[in-house]
C-alpha cells in the first residue's frame, strides 16, 4: 500500500559489517518517538552482498538485485517479500 504522507527510509544490508545496523535503528527509533514516520528494512544476510551493493564499477556489486527494491521504496510500494521490515 502507498504512503500518503511522507515517510523517512532506511535500508540496511544484514550482511554489511561495516555499517552497524543497531545505531541506525536507534535514530529511527528516536525520530520515530518525535513523530516522524519511519520505516527500516533490511536486505537478508542470506542474499551474500557485499557492503557496496550498488557500486556500479564494483566486482561484488549487486545492483539488479537492489535496484528494484530501491525503486520500489522511492515510489512508496513495498519492496519484495525478501526484503524485511526491522523495528
């Protein structure tokens, strides 16, 4: 279902050991708790990627895998099933 209103993303990769993903949900959180509305989601560990997902000269790069999800987050649909939602 599409946002009418808008809505702060974030997308963190559960593989990527160089962005922690605690600290990202305690921003949103705490934006959350300020009225902003806020959703995370999150790439499953079991996808493999690289900490550069989208890195288009990259040899780990995954972008045909990314890019449909960050379309659909940037359009306000759901991203696929795949991709889970964090809180």
């Amino acid at each position: 279902m599409k946002s009418t209103s808008p809505e702060l993303l974030f997308l963190v990769n559960a593989r990527d050991h160089t962005v922690k993903t605690a600290p990202v949900l305690d921003v949103a959180r705490v934006w959350n708790s300020r009225g902003a509305p806020v959703s995370v989601y999150e790439l499953p560990d079991s996808l493999g990627l690289p900490h550069n997902v989208i890195d288009p000269i990259g040899r780990e790069a995954t972008p045909g895998t990314v890019l449909p999800v960050l379309i659909a987050l940037a359009h306000g649909d759901r991203p696929a099933a795949w991709v889970r939602t964090k809180r």
